[in-house]
C-alpha cells in the first residue's frame, strides 16, 4: 500500500490502523524503498502482512526495512548485486515460526533489517504509526558506537516569526536578513528580505547566527541549510543553535539532514502540516567526541568538493556545434515530414488512466534530455486513437514550446506506444531524409538554438513558441558523414558528463555511508 497510508494522520488512516493492531490483524510491516516498481509508479510503498492468528499471539509487531530489492532505483530498473530479500524472507518466515510455537520474540537478535516493536508502544501516541523510522529513532544499535543523546539537550531551539507587513517601516530600509520556507532550496539558503532593527524588536522573529542549523519545521518539513550568515527567521523555521561544547554546527547538520524523511514522515496536521518543537527536542541523536565530529565533517567536506567539481561539468555542459560556414543552412519545417503537437486528453473528454499507453508531457523529460518514466502519465487505447495526430514514433524528436522552452528528446522504442500534449512539439523528418535524427536532437540541445529561444522571451514572463516558429528554425545542413563525427564527438564529450553524474552518486554515497556509521546503521 502506499506509504502515506502508514502514518498520515487522518481520522480514517489511523482508525484503519489501530483496527489492525488491536483487533489482531497485523503482524508485520515490510517498508520498501523508494522508486522500487518504477517505471509504473515512484510511490514508495510499503507490504502489511496480516494473518490474525499469528497476530492474536504477538506482543509485538515486527518491522522490516529493505533496502536493496536487486535492483537499482531508477527509472531503467537494473540489476545489481545488492539484496535483503532472501535475508527478509527468512526472518519473517522464522518469527512466524517462533509465533505458531508460541515461543517469545523478544529473546530474537535484532540487526539492521528488522526492528521489533511493542504494539504498547505503537499505542502510546495515539496515531498508531506504522513507519519503521519512527521507532528506530528511540532504539539503541547494537553496534552504536557512541551515547544517544536528546537534541534539546545539546541545542537551544529558537522558533521565529514574521513583522507586520502592514507596518511599511519594518521592511523599509533595513539592514537585518529575514529568511521564510521558500529562501532555503536544495539545503541552501539562496535569498532573503530586509528588515529593520525595530522590526526584531516589535515582532516575535529571532536572528539565528552564522554557522547553526535552520530547519523548516512548517509546511515546507524537511528543507534544511547551514546559515553563511546571520538570519532572522519566520514561524516556519526553527534554529538549532548548538552547544559548542557538545557538538559542532556542521556535524549537527550532517546528522539532521541524514533523518530528514524522518520529520517529513512525522509532520502532523490536516491543512498545514507541521512538527513541533517538543518533538524536535526529543529526537535522539548519536554523539562522538567533539574530534571525532571534527573529523567526520573534514572527511565529508572532501567527498563534497569531488561532489561539487562533478556537478559544474554536469549542470555547465551542453553540446556546442562549430558550424562551418560553408554548410548550407535550411529551415527545419524544409526537411521535416511534419511538425505538430498534441493535446490534452480532458479536452477530448477523456481521463487519465492508472496505467495504459503512455502519455508525455514536458515533466517527464529531463534538461539533459532523458524520459523519466515514472513522471508518465497514461490514457487508454480509444483515447490515443482519438488524438491520432499526435502519436509518436521512434526517431520523432519532442521539443517542448510552452513553459521550460526548448527541452528535447529523441524517441527511442522502449516508451512506445505514446502520445503527447500541446506543449510538446513532435518533430518528425522527411522519409530518407539526409539529416540524422540524433544529429537534429544534439543540433535542437545546442546553444544556437537555445540562445535563439532565449531571445525570443526577452521582456515576456510566459512564452509559448508557434510550430510555424519551430517550422522557421534554421539548423546547419553539413554532409551526413560530417554529422556522424559530430555526433561521435558530442557523445564521447556526454559519456564523460555521465561519468560525472555517476561520481556524485558514489560520492553522496560515501556520504551517507559516513552518516549511517555514526548512527550505528552502517554495515556491520
């Protein structure tokens, strides 16, 4: 069932679950990663094994947390060498053992796969929570190296607020940053407001110091950042402001943010979902030595430069095409069998369906020009031949004309059959034409094209582009030969950005791995 279900906090969700334990339903909880039935869906689930009989005898209930399936977790799905099904199978099979024999489960070695919970606990909150992570957090590792300590001990949390803004002068001429939610993106803060000394003075907002931790712990759960300066803060953050005899700034934020999915799962609320500050003062955190700390972050900081360096060669790359003048220009509606676009099925008086052929739209492509499979949506069979016009074929090339102007892919026969929408322009080339379907694709991606696009929003906020637009395109025409060794030098130049793309995710890896250690979730 989707994860959701597990620990939301709706009447029904929670009724449904203390249903399940205290009538005797449940007696185990499978959690499953993220991403493990894409290419259909990128939900994260989880598996309820109910068997009232067994659960009838059990004190507790057993938690299962899997982390490789065999399988990676993109959209491609591929194998690896890398799985705790077999090893989840059979704990599962001997706690059912131990239950038909009415043997105590207690007396079983937990290790980092599993978890046994008392349903007393389960109880206790109220919300019958199901998530594994929620319990792991009071429970001691059997290889802990370290003290697990409450972060309120260790840090001063500060809540914030925000000046009136009926009251100009607050935020008139000010010398004071003021950051909310939407200044933190990707663990950064990236911008601010300004307001006045009397501004702190009048209002419930506080200033955070350079170096401490900020964490959204209102509607946004689960932003974070390590502030580079001094920031006064709304109601939606709370500072943690550390204890330097304890524990340092960067560490701190290390630890938090590897069990960030831990407050997103435990945000409370019907509209505005939140935590509260007692909750984050009770979390239990692992605590080395102020050196080891030290440490730690050094050896992180490393694995970040490499991180970074790699992100510059992914995100700065594009495919640049010198172009001789000698090649002849045309215009792209003067080689091109047709260029159309689609539409969205609602107008048609259809649905989306759960599953079916595959629909596109501009979400499902990424910058770099790849299909995420698990951003398709989907129609069924009479309503792709409704939309004939606007089925794809492998070769076809889609460049999108509306929002993110100018993203590009090349259909390739593992998504089809699909279909797409208006803000997706299906570009298909003459029969025997002597341009390179691949060649259009890197030509479309280069920086004379999408400068051009560029150009053509200049001074407009929302710019859609008209297929005669696209039709009038001028690209480069060289000798099918001289496209083939552009293309070859074009791919030889990609192949080292997903080198990069391929570094980060060992890197993160490594990461995580040094995070997991000190929360005594590494490998044993």
């Amino acid at each position: 069932m989707p994860e959701g279900i597990i620990f939301q906090s709706s009447n029904a969700y929670k009724q449904l679950r203390k249903t399940l334990i205290e009538d005797g339903y449940l007696y185990a909880v499978v959690s499953l990663p993220a991403g493990v039935f894409h290419p259909y869906s990128g939900v994260k689930t989880s598996i309820l094994l109910i068997d009232r009989r067994l659960a009838q005898r059990a004190k507790d209930i057993l938690f299962l947390k899997i982390e490789n399936d065999g399988f990676d977790l993109g959209a491609q799905r591929n194998p690896i060498d890398k799985s705790d099904l077999p090893e989840v199978l059979e704990i599962i099979r001997q706690y059912k053992i131990g239950l038909a024999k009415n043997e105590s489960a207690q007396k079983k070695k937990e290790n980092k796969l599993e978890l046994l919970v008392p349903k007393a606990k389960i109880a206790e909150s109220g919300d019958f929570n199901l998530n594994i992570d929620r319990y792991k957090q009071t429970s001691i590792y059997l290889h802990q190296k370290w003290p697990m300590v409450k972060l309120g001990d260790i840090c001063e949390l500060i809540g914030g607020g925000t000046p009136s803004r009926a009251n100009k002068t607050y935020w008139e001429n000010g010398s004071i940053r003021w950051i909310s939610a939407k200044h933190i993106q990707e663990q950064k803060i990236v911008g601010y407001e300004l307001i006045t000394k009397e501004a702190v003075k009048k209002s419930s907002t506080n200033i955070i110091p350079d170096n401490e931790v900020i964490v959204v712990t209102r509607v946004s759960v689960g932003k974070i950042a390590l502030t580079d300066n001094e920031y006064a803060i709304n109601q939606d953050l709370t500072g943690l402001c550390s204890d330097p005899k304890k524990i340092i700034s960067p560490f701190l934020y290390h630890l938090i943010n590897y069990k960030i999915d831990y407050l997103m799962q435990n945000a409370q609320g019907l509209g505005v979902k939140g935590i509260r500050r007692d909750f984050l003062a009770n979390i239990t955190i692992s605590l080395p030595p102020l050196e080891v700390q030290e440490q730690i972050v050094a050896e992180i900081e490393q694995y970040q430069k490499v991180i970074d360096g790699a992100r510059q060669v992914v995100e700065n790359w594009k495919p640049r095409i010198k172009i001789d003048p000698e090649w002849e220009m045309v215009k792209l509606g003067e080689v091109c069998e047709k260029i159309t676009k689609g539409t969205t099925p609602t107008t048609k008086g259809f649905k989306f369906e759960e599953e079916g052929i595959n629909f596109i739209k501009i979400e499902s492509i990424t910058n770099s020009g790849n299909f995420l499979k698990n951003k398709f949506a989907y129609i069924n069979q009479e309503c792709d031949e409704s939309l004939n016009r606007s089925r794809i074929k492998e070769g076809d090339v889609l460049f999108s004309i509306a929002g993110a102007l100018g993203r590009v892919a090349l259909v390739t026969a593992d998504i089809l059959p699909a279909n797409t929408n208006q803000a997706l322009s299906i570009i298909r080339l003459e029969e025997n034409s002597k341009i390179s379907e691949k060649y259009l694709f890197y030509v479309l991606k280069s920086d004379l094209i999408q400068k051009s696009l560029i150009n053509l929003k200049v001074g407009v906020a929302q710019y859609n582009l008209s297929l005669k637009q696209i039709s009038e395109l001028k690209i480069p025409h060289p000798p099918i030969q001289t496209q083939k060794e552009i293309i070859d030098q074009i791919e030889a130049e990609r192949n080292v950005v997903e080198g990069s793309k391929k570094l980060i995710e060992i890197y993160d890896g490594k990461i995580k791995e040094k995070i997991a250690d000190v929360w005594g979730e590494g490998k044993i």
